[in-house]
C-alpha cells in the first residue's frame, strides 16, 4: 500500500498533464500520471506544436500566459538542452501582401500588440524574407512579422522527457490505466483515486484530460452533468506530415500565410514538413473517412507546392502521415486551470495552445497545489468565472 502513496496525481499523460507533474515533482512531491492509452497518444502528438505567445494579442493576460510558457521552454533548454527537450528555437515568419490591405492592416496591428507588449519582434521586408526562406516563392511586396524568439517542439519527445523526469524523483508514470472514481471524505477533500492499477491514496488529483475532460470528471466525481454542460468545445484540426526533404530544408521558420493563400508551414524533426491551415481544418472531424482527409490533404499539398516550388506537391500524398487532433478549446476563449470550485484537493485544467501553456499552467499549477494559493497570472483563469461553477 505504500508504493501507492502519492503527494499529487495527475490524470492525462499529454503534454500539459506530464509538464504539470514534472513541477510538483520539482516541488518535492511524489506524483503519479495515469493515462489510459499510451503518453502523448492524443491531442498532443497531433498538434501542429508552434511555442508562442505571438498569435495570442487580443487578450493582455492570455498573452503573457503564453509568452510565460516561451520562457519557461527556454530556461529549460538553458539548464537540459534543445536536443534533449526536443526543441526547434526556429523563430515565426507571418507573411502578409502589402496589397492586401485588409490582411495587410491587422499583422501590422498585430506587430504594434506585441510592441507594446515587449514581445520580441521585428517587422521584415522581402529581401530580408529572401534570405529567411530562400526556397520560398515570394510576390514582390511580400513583408512579414518576425518573431525571432518563437520555438516548434517535437512534442511526443518533449513528454517522453518529462516522464523520465518523473520517474527519477520517485514518481509513477501509469500507461494503459483507466481511472475510476474518486475517494473523498464528506466535507470534499479528496483522498485517492481508483484505478487499473489499485487506490492511488492522496489528497491531490489534477485533471488534465484534454478534450476528453468532460467525461473524465464526470467519470471521476459520478456527477453524470459535467460531461454535458463542462464549458468546452472540441475543435478538430487535419495535420499533415511529409517525408523528409533532404538534402533541402524547404521551411527554416513556422511559416503563416494568409494573402490570397491560407496555410501554416513548419519543420519537422525528421526532415519533412508540418502543414495546416484555418480553413482545413473546419473541413474535417475526427472520424472522416480516409478518402476524405486525403482529399483535404491534398488541397494543403497543393497549397505547399504553390508556395515552394521544389516542394513535390500532392504526389507525395501516400508518403505522409495524416491526423487528426482534437483540441479542447473553452467556451469563452480563455484557459481553465484551478481548483474545482467546491472541492477540496481536485484540479482541472482545459485549455487550447497547450503546447504554448503547458509550462506555464504547468507551474503555476504546482503552485497552487503546493502552497493552497492562487498563483496571481492564473487567477484570470480559475474555473470559477464561468457560469455554474461559481
């Protein structure tokens, strides 16, 4: 029974439950992680997983939760290594036609955010981008907003690390586990978790099931109306990756178009490509057909080859991979992460960009945990502002 005695468990092995263990773990508790399939098996190994803080400008405290999760990557690059942690420091290139007027309008609003912001940045004209991305098919008055400081992140390696990080404090990483119901006393606090593997006895639990939260937590507290009113919206996103492009590296930065063509672009670890793009994306779910998706891919490879041309286009459509992911994305736009307003020791967190977010809530979630006091970044976020939990 002892080997089953834990500080913290965190349910959800992706990237933001495995980076919330590995602060407790930090913090000196002995965490376990419970995931039902294997880790990283979700939503995180289907993200197109751009770190930045560069896209989020409409809302001053998500965007300094997002630049926070940027810096966190890089102080533990500075103490583990990009190699180790799986990370790309590629910098982004949102590439707009100065003719595009309307386009053309809200990057250079975007630039003066981040500006006022302090977030580095610097706008680049087409001889600049020419030298950027020299296998690029650029229009003359192309320019772009450049985010030097932004990273890309292999983000299954990332969380494999983490549990490895886990494992060598003395915690538990639980594959292939189902969690149960809670144990708590009458009052609320939390005192185990039933799963596949036995009780998992400990007074703190954090959920940090992605799009599957609504669910989990209704499994888990046995209150069957959070896995119909839990305030998100599961967005779904086809990813493309390609094979390798050796001996060229065709993209060198997270590349955003949006004049006249819809596409994001960036390097992947293995010398392909990762495409997406807005529009696409609203043209699949998470159970199309693979006819469809191929016919959706095939439009981002069309697009790829539009934009590079030594690119080969859709006739390397039956070498890529195609996913799905499922993100889950809060009603109002904003991240979830605190304390379930009514208990005592349970935790959720439920966010979109959780690659950007997950060392931040991260963090700030092992603070909270930790200390029993609200972190003030997270304190915009806590679950308690939404209709129902308050």
């Amino acid at each position: 029974m002892n080997d089953l005695i834990y500080d913290a468990v965190v349910v959800g092995g992706g990237v933001v439950g495995c980076t919330s263990a590995f602060y407790l773990a930090r913090k000196g508790m002995k965490v376990a992680v419970v995931e039902r399939d294997s880790l990283a098996c979700g939503t995180t190994s289907k993200s197109f997983a751009w770190i930045n803080g560069t896209s989020k400008t409409t809302d001053e405290n998500y965007h300094r939760l997002n630049a926070r999760g940027l810096a966190a990557y890089c102080e533990l690059a500075e103490e583990f290594g990009e190699a180790e942690l799986g990370l790309n420091p590629s910098g982004s290139l949102n590439i707009v036609r100065s003719s595009d007027a309307t386009g053309h309008a809200i990057v250079k609003d975007q630039a003066r955010i981040l500006g006022t912001f302090g977030y580095p940045s610097a706008w680049v004209d087409r001889t600049a981008l020419r030298a950027m991305e020299p296998h690029l098919n650029l229009h003359e008055d192309a320019e772009a907003l450049y985010a030097m400081g932004d990273h890309c992140l292999n983000a299954p390696h990332f969380v494999q690390f983490l549990a490895a990080q886990v494992r060598s404090s003395g915690g538990s990483i639980f594959e292939n586990c189902t969690a149960g119901r809670l144990r708590a006393r009458d009052d609320g606090q939390i005192l185990g978790l039933e799963t596949g593997r036995g009780i998992l006895h400990t007074e703190h639990v954090l959920i940090a099931a992605g799009p599957n939260t609504p669910e989990v937590l209704s499994e888990l507290t046995g209150y069957d109306a959070f896995a119909a009113r839990f305030p998100i919206n599961r967005v779904p996103g086809l990813l493309v990756r390609t094979p390798s492009t050796a001996p060229h590296q065709l993209v060198r930065h997270v590349v955003y178009l949006t004049s006249g063509i819809d596409i994001h672009i960036l390097p992947d670890f293995d010398g392909g490509l990762k495409i997406g793009a807005d529009d696409t994306d609203g043209m699949v779910e998470p159970d199309s057909s693979p006819k469809h998706l191929h016919n959706v891919a095939s439009i981002l490879l069309d697009r790829a080859k539009d934009v590079i041309p030594r690119f080969p286009g859709r006739a390397c459509l039956d070498d890529c991979a195609l996913t799905v992911g499922v993100r889950p994305y809060p009603k109002d736009g904003q991240s979830l992460a605190g304390t379930l307003p009514g208990s005592k020791g349970l935790y959720v967190v439920a966010t979109h960009s959780g690659i950007s977010l997950a060392p931040s809530i991260g963090s700030l979630m092992a603070d909270l945990i930790t200390s029993g006091q609200t972190p003030e970044m997270l304190a915009p976020f806590l679950l308690d502002r939404i209709e129902g939990f308050n």
